[in-house]
C-alpha cells in the first residue's frame, strides 16, 4: 500500500491543474510546470488532487507515489516556490553574480563562472566576518536540486578542517588530524 500516494494534493488559489491523458500542467503566479506520466491517473474535485493506480502490482505501486510526490512538489512550487542556502567556508572563498552568471573563488588557481539557468534566481550575499552565502530560489525543485548539487559538487566540504561549499545548518561529520 503506497501511503504517500493515497494522500491527496491541496491545490491553493491561483494554481491552475490541467489533466490530459499522458501529461499534467500546473500553471501558477510564479510560473508553469509539466510532468508525463503512465500507468496511473489523476482525478480533481475542486480544490483537490488525488491520484489512483489500476492494480496492485509493484509497478504500479512506486509510480503511484512517484507522481504523486512530484505533481505535489510541482504545484507548491508555482504558488511557493523553492528556496536554498549555499554557505561557502573557507578561508579567502568568495562568490559574486552578474545577472545570471556566478563567480566562484574557491581556493583553484582560477576563478569559476558557472552559468544558471534562468529559471533560477541567484543572490549572494558577503557580509564583513561572516562566510559568503549563495541564495537560489525556484519554482521547479528538479532544476534547483540539480543547480545547487553542481555548485556543491566544485568544492565540497571536506571532514578535517570543513572546508567547502555546504548548506547553510548543516552540520559535517568531524574526523580527527594525525596523533602526534
């Protein structure tokens, strides 16, 4: 029994669901998605989503809460949207952006300029004794979590000093130097 798939899907004011026979678009204030999907199906009573698999085959049983998790994601983020926080530790770590295009000093002899998609919005912030911090926000969670893991993947933090590009509160696994 898929218990996240039996849950419905709240649609907010202002979201816009529509349902056609291979794929579902939701249209919102912050912009729109589309999702193809199979073996399951999606019913919609005013402000209500819910979805239903045909059998109870294994299949069909993670694609029930597949789709279901991901229309809901894709509904919260065109009435929300999605928001994360890169923290950059480090001595002499820096990052700047100019429009979309973000400049990453991180300890390699050359700077980085990593090009965003322009569905996600960057911000940085630098703040005199604090560490620089990246902001990126989204309505597509997809593209964010992709956009954040590259930007994460150029220096991660590393488990003697901690060292890196790491999520604003999240704590790193602490290992001990060499025992003199």
């Amino acid at each position: 029994m898929s218990r996240v798939g039996n849950n419905p899907i709240a649609i907010p004011d202002g979201v816009v669901v529509d349902i056609q026979s291979d794929q579902i678009t939701v249209k919102g204030k912050l912009g729109e998605l589309s999702q193809p999907y199979d073996t399951v199906t999606f019913s919609q009573e005013d402000t209500v989503l819910t979805v239903s698999r045909p059998s109870e085959a294994k299949p069909h049983k993670a694609k029930h809460g597949l789709y279901r998790a991901l229309v809901n994601n894709m509904v919260e983020g065109v009435s929300k949207g999605f928001t994360k926080e890169l923290e950059l530790v480090g001595v002499g770590y820096r990052a700047s952006n100019q429009g979309q295009k973000l400049d990453l000093a991180l300890g390699f002899s050359h700077n980085i300029v990593f090009e965003i998609p322009s569905e996600v919005k960057v911000e940085t912030i630098s703040e005199k004794g604090k560490n620089p911090i990246i902001k990126l926000s989204s309505h597509d969670k997809q593209l964010l979590g992709a956009v954040v893991a590259k930007i994460r993947s150029f220096r991660k933090p590393e488990p003697y000093k901690g060292k890196g590009v790491k999520f604003v509160g999240e704590q790193i696994r602490r290992k001990a130097g060499k025992s003199a």
